[in-house]
C-alpha cells in the first residue's frame, strides 16, 4: 500500500501557530489582571507554620569537634567471617529493606508523575458514528433526516503557564520525598546490621558464660573427688559431701539454662537473615578484642550530616515546606494555552478533504473566587505538616545526640570497670587456688574452698558480660555516629532554620 504524505497545515493555521507569542503575552496580561482585582476573593492570610528548626548548639553540639571516621562495613572490624556472612544475607533478603526499597520505588514514580503536570500535553482522538441526522433540527434537507456517518481525527495540546510556581513547588515536593525515602533506606540497613551485630554479640556473651560454667562443672568435679576422699580418710562428713554433690547438678542446671538461652539467639540470627533455625543450629561468636573506635570529646555537630534518620528529617522538611508553597499558589489563577487541529466531516469520503480542517488555539484562565474554604483547609493541613515534620527533625536530632553522649558515657565506664573488674578477678582467682591448696592440706574447711570459687565464678561471669558490654556499646556508638553513612553531596542540605 502506497503511502499518502501528511498534507502540510493550511495557511490559516500556521498563521495561528505563528501568534502564539501573542497568545502567550495575552495569558500573562490575562494573569495579571485576574491577580489585581480577584486574589482577595480566595486568600491565604493568617496561615503560616509555627515550628523552628533546633540550632546545633542548644543540643550541645560542637561545631569544632570532629567524630571518627567509620567504614560503611563497618562490621569487617570484628574480623569474624561468620558475623560478616550473616549481615551480608540479611542486608540483600530483609523483607523490612524490600519494604524500604519499594518506598523509594513509589518516591521515584511520584516525582515523575509530579514533572509530567509541568510539559506539553498532547492527545490524540478519532472516531466515526453511524448516526440519523434529525429533520427538525439545524441541518436541513437531504442532510436533515438521512442516515450518514459523522468522521472526526484531530490532536489536541496544552501548555499550563506555571507563573506562581504551584508545579515547581510540587515537583520539589516529590523530590524532597524521593530523597528522605532513600535515606530512611540506609537507616534501615544501619538499623538491620547493628541488630544482627548485636545479637551476635549477644550470643557470644552467652556462649562465654556457658564456658564459664562448663569450666566451673570441671573444678567441682575435681573437687568433689577430692572430698570423697577426704571422707573416706575421715577428715571430712557427710554433710561436706552432700555440698559438694548439690554443686554438681546446680552447674549442670546453669548450663541447660544457657543452652536455651544459645538457641534462642541463634534463632534470632536466622529470623533476622531470612534463614531457617537449623541453619545456623552450630554458630559459634567468639568475642575477641578488636580495635577500639576513638572517641569524640563531645558530640560533634557534624552528627547531623551522618546520621541517615536525620538527613531523612531534614528531606522531610523540604519536602512539607514545597507542599506548602504548592498549596499556597492554589489561590493564584491557573492559565493554561490550548490548541486543537484536526480533521471533521458527514460521510467518511470527505474527511481527508481539506475543506474538512479545524483548528483553533487560546488560553483559559480559572480563578478560585469562593470555594467554601476548601483552598484555605488544604493550606493549613499542609503547613500543619511542615510543622510535624519540623518537629520530627527535632524530635530526630535530640535522640541523636541522647544516644551518643549514652554511648560514650557507657564505654568510658565500662573501660574503667574492666580495669577493676581485671584486678578484682586477678585476686580472686588467687584465693581460690590458696583456699583450694589449704583444703587439700587440711589446713582450711570445705565451705573456705566454696566462698572462694563462688567469687572465681562471679568474676569470671562479669569478665565476660564486660567484654560483650563494651562490644556492644561500640556497636552502639557506631551505630549512633551513623554507620558509615555518606549522604550524597550533591544533595546536600543546610541545616534547617525556620520553617518556611
């Protein structure tokens, strides 16, 4: 089939597309009138927010104190391939990151939907209808009263004049919205490793604790051998046998005790990595020493640059200020430039014609005057927003710098407690191996040997919840510090002052 060439547009339309500067400049005069004498029908007056952004300093933040550094693996430090494996299967399967990542997803569509409100929109329509044309209407005979078929094919297109912003503001909106999406999604993933790392350690602790008793299970024994002795040679009663054996299936119970606790953290481990329980049914976590993070003198201010929750609030903030300004141009007049051009004809045979051409093109204005207060309620739902949202950031910035100054305050105490606790522990264990040799020599009682290793034991237990403390303090501050998170410098932010 031979192709037909589109014919070129008449004369007249091309006169007309040739005036659309004219129409344009017709528009702007048109806006221009209708905002002198018509915006006090619809006002905006009296509707502003009332929330201020907190200053870094009035949360004690330090501009001149700088943080450590932090790796955004962070948890490469602890030198553990399994805990490493573990945060890595639960970062790339969490349902709760999936969650986050489709958030980011509609964020992502929502700004496109928001830039396509500001852009040429072209449509196109076609169709034909077999009617019978009334004999007592406007077409005369022979149209009037004959069945024919009416045939339309034309394009249509328009242009809104965005003169007050109000698409700007909106696409600023989504963007502000697509950002905070995606640093809520970092703090997800800080959020779901430092939980992992955390029950890790935790399942450390646990399993240090069970050395601990399996340990003390091995000296009672030895113990209770040598009472057994000691009561056959007649140095000792019944009633030192009796302790000895009541210890034995007291540690046994410890243990048991121990193991429950075991699974349920290895049951943790495999809900937080997506995996079934007995996968991880022989996971071991030995809390070795790993280097310690330097710590800040005070809290630094450029926590609020690190932390993905208060970069998200921050976004959030931008995001309510430009619905505001959106919800604020409503009450200015909306002009829109529209064109049409097509082809319309009675009977399918003429309707490439060129007698068949239409055309037309001109602006709209629309004006709110009197809505009933629909444009002032949306105003202030909106900027109500803008001051939650300004609250939250605060709310966010206090939890912030709440956490870190707990964080370092815990692993300045907790260092100087291990120091003691090391000496403490160190002491112990001599009087239990003097109270042990005296025994042995009958030079001391059976319940000396039981006060010493009661103590052994509550040492050797502290020992091991410090060290599992000061682990996981570390992960806290970490965490706190925010992670590794690097927020994008070309999207950076100033901190907030006044809302909008």
């Amino acid at each position: 089939m031979k192709n037909t060439p589109s014919p070129k547009p008449p004369h007249k339309l091309r006169c007309a597309m040739a005036a659309l500067p004219t129409v344009a400049a017709l528009a702007l005069a048109l806006a221009s009138s209708a905002v002198l004498t018509l915006t006090g029908c619809a006002s905006s007056a009296g509707i502003a927010p009332q929330a201020q952004a907190l200053a870094p300093a009035s949360v004690g933040l330090d501009g001149h104190a700088a943080a450590p550094a932090i790796a955004a693996q962070w948890w490469l430090a602890f030198e553990d391939p399994a805990l490493n494996d573990l945060i890595d299967r639960a970062l790339a399967g969490s349902p709760s990151l999936k969650l986050a990542q489709a958030r980011v997803a509609r964020a992502e569509a929502a700004v496109a939907g928001a830039q396509s409100a500001d852009g040429l929109h072209v449509n196109g329509e076609a169709d034909a209808t077999r009617e019978r044309i009334t004999a007592t209407g406007i077409y005369p005979p022979p149209l009037g009263g004959a069945v024919l078929t009416m045939a339309n094919a034309q394009l249509g297109a328009s242009w809104e004049f965005d003169f007050f912003g109000r698409n700007r503001a909106a696409i600023a909106a989504a963007v502000g919205a697509g950002r905070a999406a995606q640093a809520e999604l970092q703090a997800a993933r800080l959020v779901l490793a430092s939980n992992v790392a955390r029950t890790w350690v935790q399942l450390g602790r646990l399993q240090a604790q069970r050395e601990v008793a399996v340990r003390s299970l091995s000296q009672r024994d030895e113990i209770l051998a040598l009472v057994k002795q000691r009561v056959q040679g007649g140095l000792d009663t019944n009633v030192e046998l009796r302790q000895g054996e009541g210890a034995l299936p007291e540690t046994r119970q410890q243990i048991e005790q121990l193991d429950e606790q075991i699974a349920l953290a290895r049951n943790a481990l495999a809900a937080l990595t997506g995996q079934p329980p007995a996968a991880l049914a022989t996971l071991d976590a030995p809390l070795r020493t790993v280097q310690a993070l330097a710590l800040p003198a005070t809290v630094p201010a450029d926590l609020l640059g690190r932390r993905a929750d208060i970069t998200a609030a921050r976004w959030r903030i931008e995001a309510a200020g430009s619905d505001v300004a959106s919800a604020r141009a409503q009450f200015y007049p909306n002009i829109n430039l529209t064109a049409f051009a097509g082809l319309s004809s009675i009977g399918l045979d003429k309707l490439l014609k060129s007698a068949s051409e239409q055309y037309g093109v001109g602006p709209a204005l629309q004006l709110p005057i009197f809505d009933a207060g629909r444009l002032r309620a949306n105003l202030r739902g909106k900027t109500a927003d803008l001051d939650a949202a300004v609250e939250s950031y605060n709310g966010a910035v206090i939890e912030a710098v709440h956490e870190v100054a707990d964080q370092i305050a815990s692993l300045r105490s907790i260092a100087r407690q291990q120091a003691e606790q090391s000496r403490a522990q160190q002491a112990a264990e001599s009087a239990y191996e003097l109270a042990t040799q005296r025994y042995r020599a009958g030079l001391s009682t059976y319940l000396t040997v039981l006060t010493a290793e009661a103590s052994v034991l509550s040492q050797r237990r502290g020992a091991a919840d410090l060290k599992a403390r000061a682990l996981d303090s570390q992960i806290g501050l970490i965490r706190s510090l925010g992670g590794g998170y690097a927020p994008d410098p070309a999207l950076a932010l100033a901190t907030p002052a006044a809302a909008h």
